[in-house]
C-alpha cells in the first residue's frame, strides 16, 4: 500500500457527556475576558476553514496508534475545557524545514516562535500538534500540559480577540492619519509601532492565561503540574521562568490531589513518533513518511493542489 492520500482528514472528538464535578471546573474559574466581535459559530468557521487550508499545506502524518493515542488525551483534557467547542487534532511533521510550509502558516501567537514549538491553536478547536512535541516530550504529564495550552488558547478564544483587537485599532487609527495629513507619514509609523507592541503585549496575556487554564485542565485530568514545573524548568530561557511562574501561582491554589493519570502507552508512542520520518516523494507536493515500528512501511502522502 502506498500513495494513500488524505484531504482535509481530522478527527473530531466525540463530546463527552457532562461528568458532575464538585469543584468549579478550571475552565469555569479562567472564564474569557474583554471584547470580542465574533461568534461562537464564527469562531467555529473560521477555525474550519483555517484548518482545511492548513490541512492541505502542512505534511500531515496519520498513524493509526499514535492518532489513537493522541485522540484519547486530548480527549481527556478536552472534557475540563469550554464544552461549546469540538477539540480536533492533526500531528504534522516539523523536524523538517519545509519552504511551503513556512509560507503557508500565519498562525496564531508564539506557535513556532519557541522550542519545543507549541501546537497550533486555531478558532473554535482544531489543533495542529508538531511531531517533534510528543517525541521530545520527558513524560506523558508535560505532553498533556502542552496539549492543554493548546486546548486553553480555543477555549478562551484567543484567535478571534487578538484579531477583534487588531480591527478595533485599525478603526482608531484612521482619524489619527487624517488629522495629522501634513505628517501621515510619521504617525503611519508609530501607529504601526503602537500597535505590533499592543498585539504583542497582548499575545503574551494570552500565554499566561493559556498557561494559568492549561494547568487547571492537566490537573482535573488527573496530571500532575509538576511535572510541567520540571519541564519548563529544564528548559532554562527568560520565557521558560516566566511560564514556571504562571504555572507555580496556578498549583499552589489547587487543592491537595493525588496525581495518578496515566495511559501506559506513552513511552511506546514517544518511540513511535521519532521514528517516524517523512520524506518527499519527488514532487514538493507529495510526501510520504515511513517509520522504524514493527509495521514496516507506513505510509501517507499528502498534496497541498
Ligand atoms: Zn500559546
């Protein structure tokens, strides 16, 4: 079997019946805040349409254990998270530079600004997971806690505000241009400077909030947050103490709780994921991966036409 290809293949989580919970869950406690101008089902279109394109663009790889394995801990951390989304998955291959890809992304926040690289969150659930997280990942815990950052950015919608805010200070910008017409020029350029400073600024609140709700969700998952704490703490960058911190504040309000998720497939996964190795097959447009698992040849190309 080769050559198999996939369009636009996601794998939709199934929503999971309500579990009665006695605390307040740690999605209610991390509500969104401030102004945003689309809808829940914008955010959900947006999100879908966004996901196709990339779907299309990206080197998608498929395997039937590591989307088994993925399907189930998002899942897992999905039902601690806003329930009016439908948290979706793609694992794509970055341990490999890729010009079309690089072109093709205009993502979200600090999704491929830092290693290890963060999935990509987009609008209303679809998340696209980089290989190399799960291959690199020293544990299962800190696996789910990248994987709940991720699913923190959907639920708090933080796509669609970072973009409510760019078009709101669009609009603030054009009586600033036209009052000043004899020195457009200059205040073209500190609007400009004003406002990549605001988004950025922003962006990072959002981190800090993806961060504060991704620890809350590993935990209800049953993960323990220190083992994010280890991770980001063998990372050793300013960003790194920064999340360490964020992640410290949010544990110490939880309450006392034994820590005992564990799929026992991780290590089997791990090993998986970096064997795997995805090749081009003549044509940029087609790739196909193989892999060093027992089964021999394994098999997905993908075209972005
Ligand atoms: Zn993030």
């Amino acid at each position: 079997m080769k050559g198999t290809r996939y369009s636009g293949h996601f794998i939709y989580m199934k929503k999971l019946a309500a579990t009665l919970l006695f605390a307040l869950p740690a999605f209610a406690q991390t509500a969104a805040k401030g102004v945003n101008l689309y809808s829940i089902e914008s955010d959900i279109a947006i999100g879908r349409e966004e996901a196709l394109r990339l779907t299309s663009a990206l080197p998608v790889v498929h395997d039937p254990k590591l989307d088994e394995y993925c399907s189930r801990l998002m899942g897992e951390l999905a039902r601690h998270a806003d329930s009016r989304f439908a948290y979706s998955f793609v694992v794509y291959e970055d341990r490999r530079p890729s010009a079309p890809v690089w072109v093709a992304m205009q993502m979200p926040l600090d999704a491929f600004s830092a290693r290890p690289r963060e999935p990509v969150a987009l609008a209303g659930g679809p998340i696209f997971i980089p290989i190399s997280l799960i291959a690199s990942a020293p544990d299962e815990a800190t696996l789910a806690f990248h994987l709940a950052h991720a699913v923190a950015h959907v639920s708090l919608r933080h796509s669609t505000r970072l973009a409510t805010r760019e078009e709101l200070m669009d609009l603030a910008a054009v009586p600033l241009t036209q009052v000043q017409s004899a020195s457009g020029a200059v205040v073209q350029v500190s609007t400009q400077v004003a406002r990549q400073t605001a988004v950025l600024s922003m962006a990072r609140q959002f981190e800090r909030a993806a961060d504060t709700l991704a620890t809350g969700i590993m935990a209800e998952a049953g993960y323990d947050p220190a083992k994010a704490l280890a991770s980001l703490e063998g990372q050793g960058t300013p960003e790194a103490r920064r999340r360490m911190e964020t992640v410290l504040a949010k544990r110490d309000s939880l309450p006392e709780a034994v820590y005992g998720a564990d799929t026992g497939a991780f290590e089997e996964i791990k090993a998986l994921a970096a064997g795997i190795r995805l090749f081009s097959i003549g044509v940029f447009s087609r790739w196909s991966i193989t892999t060093t698992s027992p089964e021999p040849f394994l098999l997905v190309s993908f075209s972005p036409s």
